[in-house]
C-alpha cells in the first residue's frame, strides 16, 4: 500500500513540474513572439541571411509561434484534466486532434520556410512536427476509445 501511495506521489509531482514548464513555455513563447522584429535584427548580426529576408522571417517565425503557442495551450489543457484526475473525456480528444493539426501545420509551414532559406536543422524540425502529428491523432483515436469505455463502465452498476 505504502509503494502504491509513493509511486502516485512521484506520478503528481512528475506531472506538476511538467505542468510548471508548459506554463513557462506558453508565456515565455509568447514573449518571443512578441519581440521578434527586434530579436531578429539583433540575430541579424550572427546570421546576415536573416536580415536579407527580414520581413520574410519576422512573418514565418510569427505565424510557427502563434502555432507552436496554440499546441502548447492545448497540451496545458490536457495537463489541467491530468491534475484533477479525470484525464479520459472528450475535450481531451479535440484538444489532441487540434494538436496533431497544428503540428501538421508547423511542418508545412517549415516546408515554406525552408524555401526562403533551407537549413538541416529545418529538416529534423519537419520531421519531427510531422511525427507529432501523427502520434497526436493516434492518441486521439486511443483517448476516444477510452471515453467510450469509461462512459459504459460509468453507466454500468
């Protein structure tokens, strides 16, 4: 009993540190966004093809942050239901189903940045949003099944 009890207690402090750094994530991702003209003249200075196509990328960066800011507040969504313990409804299907779209769209809109200017890093980051993607929809379709299953066993008596 006493094993079961610590591990549960690892388990929240786990997910609560997570929820902290998606907290952190979401306001500091907005803060960058926010700065981007600014931050990408100062750039600018290490990389000069950043300010050959400055409105270029102030634009493209802008549109990848508010995505990326988008997803995060869906996962913190998700996390919200983890902490109360009921972490198997429906909102957390459309949150992960908007997850998987919006990471779908971070990697068509790498795909249109890579065409300003291409660097391999862009390549692993298409990569991997394509795969976020794809995981989240098949999560979704997995947290469906389990609402549907706890739905019946909750009408079961």
């Amino acid at each position: 009993m006493e094993e079961k009890k610590d591990i549960r207690t690892k388990k929240n402090c786990l997910t609560t540190w997570t929820k902290y750094l998606l907290d952190f994530m979401f306001y500091a991702g907005i803060a960058v966004t926010v700065t981007l003209p600014f931050s990408i003249r100062k750039i600018g200075e290490q990389f000069p093809y950043m300010v050959e196509h400055y409105e270029e990328s102030v634009i493209i960066y802008f549109v990848l942050g508010v995505a990326a800011m988008v997803l995060v507040r869906e996962l913190r969504k998700i996390f919200r239901t983890v902490l109360e313990g009921d972490c198997f409804v429906q909102e957390n299907v459309i949150s992960l189903q908007k997850m998987g779209n919006w990471s779908f769209f971070i990697a068509v809109m790498s795909v249109v940045r890579s065409i300003v200017y291409m660097t391999v890093a862009m390549g692993v980051v298409i990569l991997v949003f394509i795969i976020a993607g794809l995981f989240s929809k098949v999560l979704a379709c997995v947290f469906a099944e389990a609402v549907r299953y706890k739905q019946e066993n909750d009408l079961t008596i």
